[in-house]
C-alpha cells in the first residue's frame, strides 16, 4: 500500500511540470511496447522540444480526469485503451477536461485499441468527434488509402505519403469524421464507411484520432511513425504560421 501511495504521490509530482509533448498511456501493462514510442518517434527529429512518457493513467484517468493537469500540457498523445490496454470506457471528467484543454489551444492525438467499441464508447466518440462508434475491424489484412494528401499529418517535414499502406495489424473500430463540427478524414479503412485517421479543429485546438493500433503497432511502421512526427511537427510550429501546412510552403516556394 505504501508503495502506491508514494508512487502515486510522485506520479502527480512529475505531473505538474510542463513538456512540449506529453505521452500518457492509460495502462502501463496493456499496451506495454507503447512506453518505448516516446523516445522511437521524438529522438530522429529535428526540432529541439522536451517529452515525457507517462506509462500508467490507470482504469479511471488518473491524469486525464485532472483538468490541472491538461493545463499544463501542450501536445498529448493518449493511448486510450484502459483495462489491461483494451476496453476502457471514457469518463465524463475526462471528457470534460480534454474538451476544455482542445478549447484553449491544446493538441490532442489519441490511439488505442477498442477506445470505441468493446465497449461501446459514446463518450468517447463525443471527443474524437465520431458519429459512430463500436466495435468492427479484426482483420489484419486490411488496406489503408490516404484520402487527404494535402493534411500536415501525411503531408510534412517527416514525409509526404500517399496512395495506399498496408500493416500486419490492421484492427479497428467504427470512426466517420463529424463533418458537421469540421472533422475531416485523413486514411480511410475500406473505402467506404470507417476512418483510420481523422481530424478535427477545436477552437484554437485540434483533436487527431488514430483508430485501432493494439500496442502501437502502426506506429513502429517506419511510414505511420514520420506520420506522427509530421503531426507533432505542425504542432509545435510558430504561431504565425501554425495554420499554414507543408503543402502549402511547399507550393509557395516552387512558383
């Protein structure tokens, strides 16, 4: 008991200081090769920024339910997935807070296995913007296809993809972008009505969803991982030109 206690006690210490990017895993054990990505993606770039990995929010969001904490921070990686890394229902505080964290300029990218289905998520789908929600992809041999080329998050320093990609763990539940609040698709699943990738603006926010990706296998693909570079990249990048993407550059300066 004592142990928890004081780990706890430092957990909520380190907390309270502030990162340029934070990971946070909700389950230390379930999505146990999550906790090497930090240091996977952050280390090859370019850009001079501090991270941290925080391996265990536990079943009920001890950091995420803590509007203190969102505060604090800047960019956020969520691997959403609770119970033993799978089937986690969101928690209104949770809700809650991350939303107030999206309205006053906070980044957001969350992934995870079953953050939608299995349980079935409504919570969840509120945040990520969904309108649908639940449980439906096991097949691993799914395809990809970029189906926004011109997004900063396929688009960027880190690389430009496009076309289709194709992973040996394709899992994944049922995500379509809210169009009516501004979310968009990046990948697609199948082609005809489930998101890999969407995004949305949020206030001065932004909240990108990375379906599926049981133990962040997506992202240990050399492709999906300069994705999120791309993505923290956008993120991190000056005010002034925060609404400007690669693309766009990239235009500008071959006239």
């Amino acid at each position: 008991m004592f142990r928890k206690i004081l780990f706890t006690i430092l957990l909520l210490a380190a907390a309270s200081l502030a990162y340029d990017v934070t990971f946070v895993c909700d389950d230390g054990g379930g999505a146990s090769s999550f906790n090497t990505i930090p240091q996977a993606i952050c280390d090859p770039m370019s850009e001079s920024f501090t991270y941290i990995m925080y391996n265990d929010n536990r079943d009920e969001g001890l950091l995420t339910s803590n509007p203190a904490w969102w505060a604090n921070q800047r960019l956020v990686i969520w691997y959403a997935s609770g119970t033993t890394g799978f089937g986690r229902l969101l928690t209104t505080a949770e809700l809650n807070a991350a939303n107030d964290f999206l309205a006053n300029g906070g980044w957001l990218l969350v992934t995870g296995y079953d953050m939608l289905g299995n349980p079935d998520d409504p919570l969840m789908a509120d945040l990520v913007r969904s309108t649908v929600y639940g449980c439906y992809h096991s097949s691993n041999d799914l395809t990809f296809t970029i189906t926004n080329p011109d997004h900063f998050l396929v688009d960027g320093p880190y690389g430009t993809f496009n076309g289709t990609l194709s992973f040996t763990e394709n899992l994944a539940d049922e995500m379509i972008p809210d169009s009516s609040q501004g979310c968009v698709e990046v990948i697609d699943i199948d082609q005809t009505y489930d998101s890999k990738v969407i995004d949305c603006a949020v206030g001065s926010g932004r909240i990108t969803t990375w379906n599926g990706n049981e133990t962040s296998t997506n992202w240990q693909d050399a492709d999906c991982a300069n994705m999120v570079r791309n993505w923290i990249a956008e993120g991190l990048a000056p005010a002034a030109i925060e609404e400007t993407t690669w693309g766009q550059l990239k235009a500008s300066f071959s006239k």
